[in-house]
C-alpha cells in the first residue's frame, strides 16, 4: 500500500451535519409536512418574474460589472437613505452579492487574520462560526439571556478584548424573532467606539418587522455605519430564496478591502437577476408591503393554536415563531423534534442547535412563511398535542 492520495487537515474538522438538511431529509423520508427551513413555498411576485424574463431575452447574459450594474446599486443606495438617514456612494460603498452568505463570507474573508477573536450572539444563524473558522479566527460566543433572548451588553463590553477584529450581530434576529432596540444599538455603539473594531450586521429580514417594533439598522447609528458592513438579501425580501441574490453596504475604506476578495472569489454576480431587480427596488411598495403581509401569516398560525398547549410571544419579526413546549413534554427539543416528524408528520427545528453548549429551553423554531393551505395543515397538528 502506498501513500494515502489525499493527505489533507480539514479546515472544518468539527462541522457537525446542518440540521436543516436533517430536518428535511427527516421531512422527506415520513412525507411530513415541512415548516422547518426558512423559506416561501410561494412564488415571487409575477411582476418580478416577468422583469428576469424580460432581462434575460433583452441580452443581458454576459458578465456583469464587478460590485454590480450601476442602476441596482443606485436605487439600493435610495433605499438606504430614505428608510436609515444614511448615504453610500453607489459605486464605492455597495456591492451586489450572491446572497447574504456571500457578502458575510467575504467580510469575514477580507478582515479576519488567524488568531482574530469575533463575537457571535448566540443562539447563531449557522453560517458565522464556519466561515470565521476557515479563515483562522476564533469565535467568541455569548449566550442572549433566558427565553426571550436578550443581550446583556455589561458581558458584552467585557468579552471585548485586543484580538476583537469583528462582531457579528443579527436584526431581526434567527431564530428567535427579536428585533433589536433602539437602546440595544445605542448600547453597542458606545461599546464599540473608539476600537478598531469591525461590526458585520446580518439584516436580511429587515423588512419583515411586525407593528410595535421598527427595524434599528447599523447604517442608522453613524459609530456604528463608520465600521459596519450591512448585510442584506432579496432572496428573503422578495420570496426567492433560490436566487441566492443580496448585497452589502459598507464605508469606501472598508468596501476596497471587501472588493479584493469579492473579485477573485466570485467576481460578479448574476446579470439579468441584477437589471430586473434594479426596476422591481424602484417601487418601495413592493418592500415596505413585506411587514404586513407576513404579519396576517403570523396572526393567522398563532390564533390557530392559541388554545393548543404551547406558549409563546408573538414574534418581534423574521418569518420564524418560538414555541415553548414545556407543557407537553420533558423530552429534549431533538428528541421532541424528531418524534414531531416521525409520529405526526410535522417537522420543526429543535433550538438547541443554534445555542451555546448547546442550551435547551425546550423550543422549537417554526417557519410561517408558508401558504394558508400549509399553515392550517401545520397549526392542526401542533394542537392536536
Ligand atoms: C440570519 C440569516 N442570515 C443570512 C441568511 C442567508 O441569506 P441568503 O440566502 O441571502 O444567502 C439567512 C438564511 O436563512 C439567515 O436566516
């Protein structure tokens, strides 16, 4: 026997398997009905789709400019200003990336050296850790406080420290559903300035903010715009998680950086995608209506299982819905999760997977982004337990 082919270290030795590929494999495997993963079973608006028609039939097949076509940026640009107060240069400060997860890739690629400490809020959008990993960092996790997640910002300010390179935060926030508060911002701020710290804000449920709540952008607070990256995703805004389409926001000084490697990872994104986008942003209707429409999606799940044996608080915002099942069982949410699946046909995901250490308050994430018929389908089951 010779040498093995392949003598490799992996990058990512401990990735444990994505629950959301469990979950629907569960899913697919006992034909149950599947609210797990955060995406529409609906279809974006036709309007939209008649736009990418008409773009890929009007020769827009080749390469796209590197950061993204003028016109896209510009009205991103528009966008910003007129809901946050703040204004990025169109061609400087904005990029058109492949989805969120691209632009956090890229950020995290760009600014963090091996040995960099960055902190993630838990419980964590699964794509943080590995990417702050590959890159040689070392995540710094802090656990939001009891059910309701909150963040204590005096432990924040002290797991500050000299090797901080980057904060990670999430608002509107997954899986929870808590919205970030004005103070919540104003207290970050004043932890962050004066460092040389970069803050890499996760928004791309920023339209999705339910009455009582607005959406507190990093672009808003100028400490915080001054270091920031704002990340967001059509995908999510427009009901086309597919194609994987989103966009950065960031100070020229720091977007140069971001460039250099946007280039030579993907060099640009997406063409016609980008030109019907560009006319789609220009009616703000078509963003601003997102609140209301999945607000009637979360009334229309929680009355049907207001007298069901969970509880919960209405969620602040995104599309997802923390249920308590203390109630119903003592089983761990994995085993509670799995049992959903296997017995009653109904997958969820468990919200341990997404805490430090794995802490379980005995909750499942619910994805309400779904069709009337599927809600009424989803919610019978839940109170039937
Ligand atoms: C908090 C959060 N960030 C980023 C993403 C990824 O967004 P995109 O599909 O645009 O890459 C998701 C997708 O579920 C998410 O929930």
């Amino acid at each position: 026997m010779g040498a093995p082919l392949h003598k490799f270290k992996s990058k990512l030795p401990l990735l444990p398997p994505s629950i959301f590929a469990n979950m629907t494999q569960l899913a697919e495997q006992y034909n149950a009905i599947n609210i797990s993963q955060g995406f529409p079973n609906f279809e974006p608006d036709p309007i939209l789709l008649e736009l990418v028609a008409k773009a890929l039939k009007s020769g827009y097949n080749q390469y796209a400019p590197m950061g993204g076509i003028y016109s896209l940026r510009e009205v991103i640009s528009e966008k910003i200003e007129s809901l946050y107060g703040k204004t990025y240069n169109p061609s400087s400060e904005i990029c058109i990336t492949v989805g969120a997860t691209q632009a956090i890739f890229t950020a995290i690629s760009a600014f963090v050296w091996p040995g960099d400490e960055v902190i993630v809020f838990k419980p964590a959008y699964d794509c943080y850790e590995p990417a702050i990993i590959a890159n040689g960092g070392q995540p710094i996790l802090i656990q939001m406080e009891g059910k309701d997640y909150a963040i204590n910002w005096k432990s924040f300010r002290a797991h500050i420290g000299a090797k901080t390179r980057m904060v990670i935060i999430n608002t509107p926030h997954n899986p929870s559903g808590k919205v970030f508060s004005n103070d919540d911002m104003l207290q970050l701020q004043e932890c962050l300035k004066g460092t040389n710290i970069i803050l890499l804000s996760d928004e791309v449920y920023e339209h999705i903010v339910f009455k009582g709540n607005s959406h507190e952008s990093a672009s808003k607070y100028p400490y915080l715009a001054e270091r920031s990256f704002v990340c967001a995703s059509f995908g999510k805004t427009f009901h086309a998680t597919g194609w994987k389409m989103g966009y950065c926001a960031a100070p020229a000084t720091l977007m140069k950086e971001f460039l250099k490697i946007h280039e030579f990872n993907v060099f640009c994104v997406n063409h016609p995608f980008q030109v019907a986008l560009a006319e789609y942003l220009k009616t703000a209707y078509n963003y601003l209506s997102l609140g209301s429409f999945y607000e009637k999606k979360r009334d229309l799940f929680l009355d049907r299982i207001s007298s069901s044996k969970f509880s919960f608080t209405p969620t602040q915002g995104t599309y997802f819905q923390l249920l308590d099942y203390s109630n119903i069982s003592n089983e761990s949410d994995l085993e509670f999760g799995k049992r959903l699946v296997e017995e009653h046909r109904l997958a969820c995901i468990p919200i341990s997977v997404f805490n430090k250490d794995h802490l379980d308050h005995r909750q499942i994430r619910v994805c309400f982004a779904k069709t009337e018929e599927t809600i009424i389908q989803a919610t019978e089951i839940l109170s039937s337990l």
